[in-house]
C-alpha cells in the first residue's frame, strides 16, 4: 500500500517507531523487538507495517538483509537483521 494509504496519526506512529528502531538496533545492525504501546495498537494497520518495512529497508546498510514480523497479539515487531 502506497504511503498515502496512512493518516496523519498512523505516519507519526510509523516515523517514531522507525526512529526508535534505527536507534536501538545501531542503524539496522542488530536485532531488535519493538514493543508496540496499547494506545498505538489502536492506529497500527498491516499498512503501518508495511511502511515501516520499506522506511527499514531504504535506510538498511545494502549488506544487510532485514526481516520485519508483526507480532500483534503480543503487541511487538521482530526487527531481524542479516548479513546478505
């Protein structure tokens, strides 16, 4: 889904995750669980996501290989990060 798909809440949702992981995982280095907040449940899609996926995968280093799982009923996202 096009990133137009999001509003205004879930892209702020989505960019805050995204930097929380960058930081957390040293640039997409390491892996990482991202515990997702009840009160962000309630705006996190599949296409949120799906945005933090591609946000995830331009960012990456070209070495790396990223794996990104939802998990929602345990309210987390598996960053998992691979050397190609």
């Amino acid at each position: 889904m096009a990133q137009g798909t999001l509003d205004e809440t879930q892209r702020a949702l989505v960019k805050k995750k995204f930097e929380i992981l960058r930081q957390a995982s040293f640039g997409f280095t390491q892996d990482r669980l991202l515990h997702i907040q009840e009160e962000d449940l309630k705006s996190w899609t599949d296409e949120c996501t799906a945005e933090l996926r591609r946000e995830i995968t331009s960012a990456a280093p070209s070495h790396i290989k990223i794996a990104l799982t939802d998990f929602r009923p345990l309210r987390c996202i598996s960053l998992q990060c691979r050397p190609l």
